[in-house]
C-alpha cells in the first residue's frame, strides 16, 4: 500500500515510519518540519518527504495514494494557548482541507490523529467511544470539530477513521518532554525531583509510542467494515493513572528522587479515564507491547546515555513553545508558523 504520513518528522512520525516500512508499505512523507534541529536520540527516517505544510496541501501531492495516516498538527496546550487561531486554521481546518482534497483525488483511508482530549473534563468514570466530548483546550476543541467533518466526507469509497489516542509517551528520535510520563521522568533524572506541577489528581490514560503505531497500522489493516466512519479509543484500559501514580512509578525506576509539587500547583481540569476495549476486541492485530513502568525504564536509560540536563528540555532545543518562540525571534519562522523563504533545509 502507498501511505501518506503527514507529520511524518515529528514524535509520532519518526517512530510509526520505519514499522510500516517494516510491514512492506511504500510510505511518503509530508511535513514542514518545524522541529529539524530538535532531534534527541537515533535518526528521522529517510524517505521521501513532501516539506510543506499541510495547510498548503495540493491535490498533485496525493495523487496515487492509497492511505492517508495524518498526524501532522500543533499538539499541546501552550501552542494552542500562543495563538488559538493557529490550532483552528492549522489543526481543524488544514485537517478538514486535506481531507476534501484526499476524497477528491480518490484515496480510500484517512486515518485520522484524534485524541482521548476530546473527552477534556470528565472525571473519574471510564468512558468508552459513545461518550460525551468535553474538550477544554484549542488542541481537543480542533480534535472534535476535524471528527464531526470527517464523519459528513465518508460515503462507500472515503473511508475514515478517528484513532482518539491516549496521551503518548516513550522514546522517539523527535521526543516531547511536555508529555506527563517523558516530562516527570527528565524532571527525576536531572533534578532528584518527580516534579508535578498539578495537585496529581486528574486521571490520565497513557499509553507508548510504540503502541500508537502498531495501532495504526493494525486499522491499516482492518476490513473497510470495522474503520469506516468508526472511532477507536487507543490504548489499554489498564494503563490509566493518575498523575501522582505516574510520578510514584517514577520515583521507583529513578534512583535517589522525591516527588515534589510545583508551588502553583492546583487542580487540572483535564481529566478523564478510559476504556480502551473496543479497539482490542475489533481490530485484532492491534496487540500493545509496553506498559508505563517498562516506558518510564526505557526513558531513563536513554536519559543516562545522552546525559540530558534540565536547561536541555526545558529549554528551546526541546521546548515546543520556546523552540517555536526562538525560530520567529529569529526571523526565520513567521507568526503564522510557516517558514520565511530559504530558511528551511531540504
């Protein structure tokens, strides 16, 4: 199968390539690269790569593809709260433009990135695909208005689905330490501290990198009857915590740490808990490997060989928000994200 990934150099990207590479799929990339000097261990895949961004998608670049898997977006909260205007023209509706032109060109699959955020503030019970959206952020607002659209574009020959991913977490080549269990492992390793800074009551399920993409190419490989026009939740319904029982996972993996509360720290209303069973009992060759506490092992060791410092991702060479922040001090990124003429290496 041809396959387009959109974000294809980003934290999900950089893993899920070389897996469908694996299974025998032709795979192309489509990504402005944004984070090209933020690469933290291992290589970006090398294949070939469309560098524009996804707002400017052609109907020349998906010409002959079978299967669409976007992930391409701005994917956390402080990049949604710099300009919320950016999440919508970006996230919901370059998503929504690469979908019409993906039906129009005849590409049969659109594997969508949607996320567990789409239930935002929902408290403790367990909620399954048929539950209520409650978003709360830009990011989970632009994650339910792509849905709703998708659902208006399927018809017998555009087959979307809506993969609603738990929050990722694990090692990839372009890693993001604002994710909960990457982050509260990096604060352990560089400063003794399991460092919260909420009150570590929401409930949050997680779930690896490694474990998306299997998730992915498992509904790549689904009968048309199962994905079409179908939401899953993607995860283990036994990998939710709560963000204090993150931390003490972490406290036991990292030697010699305390946990410690930010002195803001308060409640967060982003919380909820998920039951991930449909995708496990529909799409049978979705089968996850990683748990949180062999995750958080893996995070360490590669912490210890790159000897990361906290100036490191709490800075601009990991941050998204001061990376992004940096690239437009600098001239080279504009305020609407796209890159200012030559700045960008091919």
């Amino acid at each position: 199968m041809k396959v387009l990934v959109t974000g294809s150099r980003g934290y999900i990207g950089c893993v899920l390539v070389p897996m469908l590479q694996k299974e025998g799929h032709e795979v192309i990339g489509l990504d402005t690269d944004l984070y090209e000097r933020c690469t933290f261990t291992g290589e970006v895949p090398d294949i070939p790569t469309i560098l524009k961004d996804v707002r400017d998608v052609e109907i020349e670049d998906l010409e002959g593809i079978d299967a669409i898997i976007h992930l391409a977006g701005l994917s956390n909260d402080p990049l949604g709260d710099f300009n919320a205007n950016l999440t919508v023209d970006i996230n919901e509706l370059g998503s929504i433009h690469l979908a019409r032109l993906a039906k129009k060109v005849g590409v049969e699959r659109f594997l969508f990135a949607s996320s567990c955020s789409n239930y935002g503030a929902s408290g403790s019970n367990f909620l399954d695909e048929n539950s209520a959206f409650n978003p709360v952020t830009p990011y989970g607002n632009s994650k339910v208005a792509v849905e709703k659209a998708l659902i208006d574009l399927a018809d017998e020959k555009f087959h979307p689905t809506y993969l609603r991913a738990s929050t990722a977490y694990g090692l990839s080549p372009r890693i993001r330490f604002d994710l909960v269990a990457n982050n509260l492992t990096a604060w352990a390793f560089t400063t003794g501290k399991v460092y919260l800074k909420s009150d570590g009551t929401p409930w949050r399920p997680i779930v690896h990198v490694e474990d998306i993409s299997r998730a992915y190419i498992a509904v790549l490989h689904a009968p048309l009857d199962e994905i079409h026009n179908n939401s899953y939740n993607v995860g283990t319904t036994t990998e939710n915590y709560t963000i204090k029982e993150i931390a003490e996972i972490v406290k036991e993996v990292v030697p010699g740490c305390e946990v410690s509360f930010a002195p803001s720290a308060g409640p967060d209303k982003r919380c909820y808990r998920v039951n991930c069973d449909k995708i496990a009992r529909n799409i049978h060759g979705f089968k996850p490997q990683w748990t949180a506490r062999r995750g958080i092992e893996q995070l360490f060791e590669a912490y210890k060989q790159s000897n990361i410092t906290l100036e490191d991702f709490e800075g601009p060479k990991y941050k998204r928000i001061s990376h992004i922040k940096e690239l437009i001090a600098d001239n080279k990124l504009s305020k609407d994200f796209r890159w200012i003429k030559d700045t960008v290496e091919a």
